[in-house]
C-alpha cells in the first residue's frame, strides 16, 4: 500500500529506502510513525506493542561495516529492533517526491488551496508500444493496467488505439499461435500504447511477455522527457486571501507551531502563492521565483541564498523537523484507511520529539 503511492523507485537514486530491519512476512501487530529512529522512539514502540515502525529518515543510510554494541549508537538500535520482533520501514526521498507526500501536506498544515507540484520530475518515464490482435486487445490491456502502468495525473487505464496489420513468417523452429510456420501471415492487430514510470518499466515487459498471445510479441520502448504529472519536488499553492509580510510569518509560526523563524524580506507585496518544500529545499529557490510566488518556505538555507532572493521573495526557513513532521499525518491517514477493517490493529505517532536542534 504504502509503495504503490511513495515507491521505493522514485526515490533519489543513492538514497535508502524501503524495509531496513525485519520481515514482510511478519504478521502486522501495532506501527509507530517517527521521522527518525532514537532510543525513545524504539522504547514507545516497545510499550506501545508495535511490531513495525515507520520513520521518514533512514536509520541505515550509508554502508554498514560492522555492529559495535559497546559505542555505536546505531548499532544498538539495530540490536534492540532485533531482539523486540520489530521492523523498520523507511520512505525518505520518494515521500518526498510523491503527491500528497511531503511538500504537499506541509503546504495544507499552511492552509494553502489549488496546491500542485512545483517543480515536477522529468525524463522518469517511458512509452511502450505493443502490437496485439484486435480480439485479444481488452484482456491484455488490463493485464497491463494492473501492472501500474497507463497512468497520468489523475487518470488512470490511458492508451491509444490504432488498428493496422501485422505480417510475420515463422521458420521452422517456430510455434506461432495464428497460423502455420514457413507461410507468410497477415493478421489485424492494434497498436497499443502506454506510459510507464521507470520503475514499473520491467514488471510492465515481464507482463507483456506473459499474457501476449504470440509467441515473440513485438513492443517498443521510448524514452520520453515529459515531466511526471505525479512525482516532482516541491509544491506551491494559494492562501485564502491575501497577507502581508509580516501577518504571513505570524501564520507560518502558528501553523507549523514553531518557536521562531529566519527569513529574509521579498518584494514587500502582499503574499498571495506560496511555494514550499518539506526539509532541505533550498535549491528550489528559482524554481519558487519562476513560479510567481510570493514567499517560498522551506528549511536549511545557506546565507547566501538569502542574499539572492533578498527583495525578491519572501524566503524562510521554518526548521528541517518542522517542515517535515506533519507529513506523519498523511502517513498515518493513508494506513488508517488501507487498514480501516482491521480495528485491532492501531496507528499511533511518536509522541516525542526527535528534533535535536534547540533554540537558546
């Protein structure tokens, strides 16, 4: 459930995610949702009875070359997982990147309306073209369809249709399923054709090969630059009527109900569309700019990008935890939903902090 709306495969290519301690075959008791994985989280998730957690940071990130009980933290941690039952789940980056994921619920937490992406993903998709008798078209797209392919935006089941004809001769070591091997066949056949994220590109192939009715099935692949409809950094939005500089900080505080905030001044327009980015986004910066937004609220700027959008835009930076908690709540929502039969089972969100930034 959780793959087919973040998958792993839309992920950065050199982050970490999915299941980083555990089984899938374990039989799902209670799940802790965290941003990060710390002694107190394991301990809730221990009290609490939960079998697996979820956390939106990686506790394994980088290679692991040995387990060192007596001085590493993560070691330990990875140790008690272990020994409690529990496992880890992780979505970094592909939450990140998803619709409804990160960005978008950080830009409802701010009460933003009409919210898209704003900068979609590119050059992550393919078109592939198959050519299949006319009678056997309607079960052998759905055969595609379930593979996850066929979707753009908001739709799903999309393909184009042309009919032609199609010829082949098999040779004798052929077994051609219309017609005779060694004579020339001529059969109706459409072309079907239908876009696929990269990472369904192989299950949708393997699919192809499986439930085509010919023997050696012919099918294109084309590499397309469209941008994802459904996978991009970032998301910008409208506020329900117009603000300025300083009530929009206000908001901003009270919404994301931090202490306090750095920013830089814009235009000194009122703020109408607003851009924002869950975590470290601040090379989204001209992305913002480009989009005609008002303010652009995201976490971890470096000095000198202040300098750049200074008299520009509105630019905050509202904490890397900050920007990035609420997103457990479309996590949660997502698995309360997918679980909505099974009431033994209970969702519950870390009730700590794992921030360690403090403020003096």
């Amino acid at each position: 459930m959780l793959e087919d709306w973040a998958p792993p495969g839309a992920a950065w290519e050199k982050d970490n995610v999915g299941l980083q301690v555990g089984s899938r075959r374990d039989k799902l008791k209670n799940i802790l949702l965290c941003l990060e994985v710390d002694e107190e989280v394991l301990k809730e998730a221990i009290k609490k009875k939960c079998n697996l957690i979820f956390s939106h940071h990686p506790l394994i990130f980088k290679p692991i070359k040995k387990l060192d009980l007596q001085k590493d933290k993560q070691s330990n941690l990875i140790a008690g997982l272990i020994k409690n039952n529990i496992s880890l789940y992780s979505a970094h980056t592909n939450l990140d990147f998803t619709r409804d994921g990160v960005s978008f619920e950080l830009a409802r937490i701010l009460k933003l309306k009409n919210i898209s992406f704003l900068q979609n993903e590119e050059g992550n998709q393919f078109k592939v073209v198959v050519f299949v008798p006319s009678e056997n078209l309607e079960s052998f797209s759905e055969s595609l369809f379930e593979t996850g392919a066929g979707i753009i935006g908001n739709y799903e089941k999309c393909s184009f249709r042309l009919n032609g004809e199609g010829t082949f001769k098999g040779n004798e070591k052929s077994n051609p399923s219309v017609g005779k091997k060694g004579e020339l066949e001529k059969v109706k056949e459409v072309r079907l054709e239908l876009i696929a994220d990269a990472w369904k590109l192989n299950h949708l192939i393997s699919a192809v090969k499986k439930y085509h009715p010919y023997e050696e099935p012919a099918y294109d692949i084309y590499p397309l630059k469209n941008r994802n409809a459904n996978y991009g950094a970032g998301a910008v939005g409208y506020l329900e009527y117009e603000m300025s500089e300083k009530e929009f900080l206000k908001h901003t505080v009270s919404s994301l109900k931090t202490g306090r905030l750095k920013y830089c001044s814009g235009s000194g327009k009122k703020i109408k569309k607003v851009a924002v980015c869950g975590g470290s986004g601040s090379d989204l910066t001209d992305a913002a700019l480009n989009s005609g937004a008002d303010a652009f609220i995201t976490a971890d700027i470096k000095y000198h990008t202040y300098h750049d959008a200074r008299g520009k835009i509105l630019l905050v930076d509202a904490g890397h935890y900050e920007t990035e908690i609420g997103s457990l709540n479309a996590v949660k929502r997502k698995i309360e939903k997918f679980l909505m039969d099974k009431e033994t089972i209970k969702v519950y969100k870390y009730s700590g902090s794992t921030n360690p930034v403090k403020f003096y």
